[in-house]
C-alpha cells in the first residue's frame, strides 16, 4: 500500500527511539538448517557482527507471555540469525520465515528504504 503524498517533517530531535520493518515469506527450512553464509558475505560490508539468536522457547515463561500478549510473531524452534553494523544501531535478523531491519537512528523514509533493499534484495 503507498504512502499518501504528504509534506514529510523531520524532528530537530526525533521522537522514535527504534524502527522495525519486518518482511515474511513463507518457510526456507534451509536458513535454519544451515549456517546463511551467502546472506552474510552479501550484507558483511556493512553489517559485519554475526551473532545467533537464542530460540524463544529458551527464553523466561513471563517473556513469552508478554511477547505473546502483544501479538508479535516470531519463529518458535528455529535459529534466528542477527547481523549488527560495527556501532550497532542497525541490526538485520533473519530466521525461516522472516527478515527484519532493526534502526536505532532513524532519520526519514527514504534511508530506511534503501537500507531495507538492500538486505532484502
């Protein structure tokens, strides 16, 4: 769905303290299967830590049931792959059935989009 043409406004101090964009497509039990190498050598100019993510039903019951409570997704049993930039305000996580782009310094649409093409891409 486009966005209606409006005048964008950019904050002298920006209000949002993260931005999360999180695409889904249907399961590649590969990516939980096998270590994403070609995903990682193809994001790893700029977003070079790698870290694995703990699968949620490892995390603390009352984390799950806010988790749950809020109504966000995420893949339960398959390994979850993070890829961070070196000063970690961006973050690509990658599982299964998902990607997301993580911004901790979010600054307008159009820079967000293109980091979105291109770990998406």
């Amino acid at each position: 769905m486009p966005f209606p043409s409006s005048v964008r406004v950019q904050y002298a101090r920006n209000p949002l303290k993260e931005v999360i964009c999180q695409l889904r497509f249907p399961a590649v039990l590969a990516i939980s299967a096998n270590p994403p190498s070609d995903f990682q050598e193809a994001i790893r100019q700029e977003y070079p830590l790698y870290e694995p993510s703990v699968p949620l039903e490892q995390l603390p019951e009352d984390v799950n049931r806010v988790i749950a409570s809020i109504g966000i997704s995420f893949p339960l049993g398959g390994r979850t792959h993070a890829f961070t930039t070196l000063d970690h305000r961006r973050m690509v996580t990658l599982s299964q059935d998902a990607i997301a782009l993580t911004d901790r310094t979010y600054v307008d649409w159009p820079s967000f989009r293109a980091n979105l093409r291109f770990v998406a891409d």
